[in-house]
C-alpha cells in the first residue's frame, strides 16, 4: 500500500484499512469498479451505515424466495433511509477531505459534543453517534463543525422517515423532546406554561411504558431502542415488575408515575 493511500484493495479485493483495521476485510469489490481512496472510502461508509440502519429499523416483512431458491428479505424502508442519508454525506463539505487526512488526523474514539437529557440518548441519537463515530474514522477528526452538521441534517432526515418507516422511534424522540422541556432542556432559558408540563409528564409516562415493553420482550425491539431502555432505566425509576405494570390501567400507570404504588 502506498503511504499516501489509506485505503486498498487485497488479493481478493476486499478493502484493506491501514488506520483502522477493524473496516478490513467487510467490504469486497468487484472487477472493474474504481480503487482510489475516496471510492473505497465511500464503499466502506455504505458498510457501516447499513449495519447502523439494521440496528435501528426491525424488518417485518416476510422473506421472499428467488427463482433458485435463495431468500431475500426486503426492506424498502431502511434503504430508502440509507440511500437519503448517503446523498446528504456526499452533498456536504465533508466528502471533499482528502482520505490522506484521515491519516494526519486520526480519530481518537471520543465524541466532541456534549449530551444532556433523555433525547441524547433515544434511538435515534444514538444511531448519530455512531454515524459521527464512522465520519470521524473515515473522513478524520480535522472538521468537527462539518461533521457536526453532518450529523445534524442526518438527525433531521431520519426523525423524518421515522414517522412513516418506524413511528415508535419517531414518537421516542418527540416524548424524549418534551420529557426534557419540563427539566429546563432545550427550552432556552424559558420558562414552559402548564400544557407543555402537562405533555412532558404525559411523555415521561408514555417513556416508562416502552422502557418497560423493552425490558420485558427485547427481541422484538431494534438494538439502539434495547440500549435507549437500559440507559432509561439508569436515569430513571421503572416499575420493579414490568409485566405486571402494563397491565394496569391507564390510571393506575399515572397514579404509579405521581407516587409508587
């Protein structure tokens, strides 16, 4: 591998990463396809962001079969997702960094920003601080307000298509958003009026439910919402026994959130 090169291809044309040897040996090329260091680079991105969306969108669809028999498992939605994401990468300032970069600025694993409250760490958050965790390794920690907006407008794009792709995700973050409000969180300074701490504490309810849904069946949630259940958890008091909690009334669950049963 040349030494003004960081990325190449191997024997078998898998790309080989000489900063980060973890990328290695995932992502495979075929005859003819481009091998300069901003392609592979970009093959490697696609990897990792789809591995992302898999740990954020559970497929429900049902397999399909190929004419040979093989099966396939289609997901328009996370592609979709996928697809609008990369484009929002390419579009930006940040996919004009020369790979060599990366090189001269090696991301040391730490993210820059600071994260107060319970929309820090919804589901989707933590989707974007693993996607600022790939732009950082792949593209250099030379930028931070680049991948700042980055990863902003991809927040924005994947709240958008959570409401129609994954709508539990979509409200967990808007009761995370409202939840916050009533704690002084991105209300700048203001103070709330009665009905906004009325859809905080309503949010804050409707949290514990799924928090409590999570505990109590993991295996039919997304491993970023799993995560979000068990940092919930942490920050906050859940039922001791979460089966039997859903199963309480409406009623029963607001006067638990007031004051323990």
């Amino acid at each position: 591998m040349s030494v003004n090169c960081r990325f190449a291809l191997d024997e078998e044309r898998y790309v080989i990463d000489a900063v980060n040897v973890a990328n290695s040996g995932k992502v495979q090329c075929h005859e003819g396809a481009p091998e300069d260091d901003k392609y592979l680079r970009e093959r490697l991105l696609m990897d990792r962001l789809s591995e992302m969306i898999n740990k954020l969108i559970i497929n429900l669809r049902p397999k399909h079969k190929l004419p040979f028999g093989e099966e396939y498992e289609p997901n328009e939605g996370s592609d979709s997702i996928t697809e609008a994401v990369l484009n929002a990468i390419r579009a930006s300032h940040l996919n004009t960094f020369d790979p060599t970069m990366s090189i001269q600025h090696k991301f040391d694993g730490k993210l820059g920003r600071r994260k107060n409250g319970t929309q820090h760490f919804t589901s989707l958050s933590l989707f974007c601080d693993d996607l600022e965790t790939a732009l950082r390794d792949l593209y250099g920690d030379v930028d931070r307000e680049a991948v700042d907006r980055v990863v902003d407008a991809v927040h924005v794009i994947i709240y958008g298509f959570s409401k129609y792709v994954g709508p539990d995700l979509w409200k967990e973050q808007r009761d995370a958003e409202s939840f916050d409000l009533i704690l002084g969180i991105g209300n700048d300074g203001c103070g709330i009026n009665s009905s906004e701490h009325a859809r905080g504490m309503v949010a804050k309810l409707d949290l514990i439910v799924r928090a409590c849904k999570v505990k109590a069946s993991p295996s039919d949630f997304s491993a970023y919402t799993v995560e979000f259940a068990k940092r919930f958890g942490k920050h906050w008091q859940l039922p001791s026994n979460p089966m039997e909690f859903l199963g309480l009334s409406d009623e029963m669950k607001r006067r638990w959130l007031l004051g323990p049963l």
